[in-house]
C-alpha cells in the first residue's frame, strides 16, 4: 500500500518566509510542500518557487490559490484569474492540486458561477481543484455567513474537497462525519487540531479536540490517495527551535496515525 505524502504547508512557518518553509520541509523529512500564494513575493513567482525546488530538492504537491482577505490582490483582483494562474503554476511546477476557497458572500458573481465555473475548468485540465471546508463566522454569539454558496462543502455538487481539520472545529462540525459525507470526493486533507473556539487556531495536531488521529485512520481504511498538508500556526513560536519542533512533532503524528492499521 503507498502512503500518502505528508506536505509543509508554507504558511505554517509564518511570520517566516517561503524559503523558511522549503528549508525546514527538507530538513524534517517532508515529502513536499503546498505553497500558500500570500503576500511574500516568492510564493507569487514560479520562477523563484522553482529555484527553491531545485536548491532544496522538495517537491510542490499544491498550490493554495490567494484567496483570503489579506490576498485580495494577490495576482490581480479578478477570482477566476487567479485560479487561471495557480493552474498555470500548478502545472509548470509539477504539483497536482489547487486549493481554492468558496467565494465570500459580497462575491455575488463569481458566487454564481462558482460551482458550475470550476466544474468547466476541472473538464480543461488534469490539475485538482479541492474546494476547502470552511466555517461561519460569528460576532457576539450570532453567525454571520461569510461564503457563498456556503461554507460547508457538502452542500454542493464539488468534483474534490479539500478538508481543514482547523476549520471543522470552528464550524463544530464532526469530522469524521465529513469524510464519510464526501466519500470519495475528500482530495486533500489540511492536518492542523482546534479547541471549538471561534478562532481559527490550526493547533498542531493532538492538541485540540478534533478527532484527527481518527480522520488519518479513516482515510487510511478507504486507502486514501490524496496528500496530508500540515497547516498549523507558529507563528507564536518563542524562537525558530520551537517552531522547528512543533512541525517536527505534527509530521511524525500524520505519519505515525496515517499508516496502515495491523489486521
């Protein structure tokens, strides 16, 4: 049986650059990396992304399109163009995914199209879009929806999904039941842990409360082909040896829980 690969989301190394993240992936024995298009000028390039590639010799396995509130810019404000460039990207650097999220509710016309658009790119090429589980967002105890169609990847006909183990506990959703929902359709697994707080806190596995240990296993038993990204938060870390070992710890709990059960 192949285990999936075990990527180094670039962003788990933030404040840190995108060169922090290929150097560290390298160092700890990642099989890759998903690269985070944010606001650091490497990971908008494909030809400094390459370089980092060869000098480090770690693969790209993703590409996260820029489409957070912080990279409203990023690669030009049109959505659709930006996921025309992260395919691009995607392509020229080897990797299989793209990682997109739903649009944000004030998107009203990419909204409309966005689940029938995708499809028509998914039919253009071999390149993965995984649409990512997301969360509402709440604002003195009343929730707020921010996505549109929604946050919740089950309630739309999407070819592949990315699920975010960070997310299902902002959304207090079961996630064991989400992989079971998406069966087949769970392309890419973002490995992160949280608390139930309405805080996004992509804790490094095992030190929240989501079942994460039990979703690697689940996938595991439907044979799982897809890769495990870590995305946690560091960016509290109080110097680069945490840091290092906080993501040293989160790829031996993905590779320890993602191998085959005995019997």
């Amino acid at each position: 049986m192949t285990l999936p690969l075990v990527g180094l989301s670039t962003s788990s190394v933030f404040p840190e650059s995108t060169h922090t993240a290929f150097e560290l992936a390298a160092e700890l024995g990642y099989d890759g990396v998903e690269v985070m298009v944010g606001t650091d000028t490497a990971s908008q390039d494909s030809y400094i992304l390459n370089e980092l590639v060869q000098e480090f010799q770690v693969p790209i396995l993703s590409i996260h399109s820029p489409c957070l509130l912080v990279t409203q810019r990023v690669w030009g404000t049109d959505p659709w163009g930006k996921l025309r460039k992260a395919q691009a990207t995607a392509q020229l650097l080897g990797a299989q995914t793209v990682v997109v999220h739903p649009p944000f509710r004030w998107q009203r016309t990419y909204a409309q199209d966005f689940v029938t658009g995708l499809a028509r790119m998914s039919d253009e090429t071999d390149i993965v879009f995984a649409v990512e589980n997301m969360f509402p967002w709440r604002a003195l105890s009343q929730e707020i929806a921010g996505y549109a169609p929604g946050w919740d990847v089950r309630d739309e006909e999407y070819l592949h999904t990315t699920v975010d183990l960070s997310h299902t506990s902002v959304s207090r959703t079961d996630a064991l039941e989400l992989i079971r929902d998406l069966d087949t359709r769970v392309a890419h697994v973002h490995l992160a842990d949280g608390r139930g707080s309405a805080k996004d806190e992509h804790l490094v596995p095992g030190r929240g409360t989501q079942p994460v240990a039990e979703v690697l296993q689940e996938l595991s038993r439907r044979h799982f082909t897809g890769n495990l990204i870590v995305e946690v938060s560091t960016r509290s870390a109080p110097s680069a040896d945490v840091r290092k070992a906080d993501l040293a710890e989160a790829l031996a709990f993905a590779r320890l829980h993602s191998a085959p059960m005995a019997g």
